[in-house]
C-alpha cells in the first residue's frame, strides 16, 4: 500500500503547518485568557496534532501497512498506562 513519494512541497506544507501550532502554542495562553485545566487541555491538543503530522510524514506512517500502524499505536496506549498509573501515584502521594 505504497503511496505517491512525497515531494518538497508536501514536506514544506507540513512544516509551515508545524510552524503555525508552535506559534499557536505559544499565542493561546495570552489571547484565549483560561483556566489553568482548559488551558492545559488546548495546549495537549496542539500537541498531538504536531506528533501527528511528524508521525505521519516525517516518520512515514501513512505510507506503512496497517500492522505496523498497529503497533505504533499498541505502544501509545501502554505509554498511555504508564502515564495514568503514575499520575494516580501522584495524585495520592
């Protein structure tokens, strides 16, 4: 399931659209005046979109079979778990 090859073009559209978050990253807390949680909340949403465009073309996932997709995202959920287990640590520590 092999796709196009990817052009300069295409990888300078992703990077001016990494660009774009990482300065909207850093305009979002003084513009949007938030709480600390939805700021937080909005900050990590910002981010998983730049890990999923670097995941995507700068990785060369969107161009890899289902199973290897598969396993990406097996290892994002055990990192997830981790997360969650030291989080409650934390939280009752």
């Amino acid at each position: 399931m092999q796709t196009s090859e990817p052009t300069i073009a295409l990888y300078t559209k992703v990077l001016a659209g990494l660009l774009l978050l990482t300065l909207l990253t850093f305009i979002q807390p003084s513009t949007w005046h938030l709480t600390p949680g939805k700021t937080i909340v909005i900050q990590l949403i910002i981010a998983m979109m730049k890990v999923g465009l670097v995941a995507a073309y700068y990785m060369h996932l969107r161009s890899e079979r289902a199973y290897l997709k598969g396993y990406v995202v097996m290892a994002l959920v055990i990192l997830l778990i981790f997360f969650v287990i030291v989080g409650i640590d934390v939280v009752h520590s």
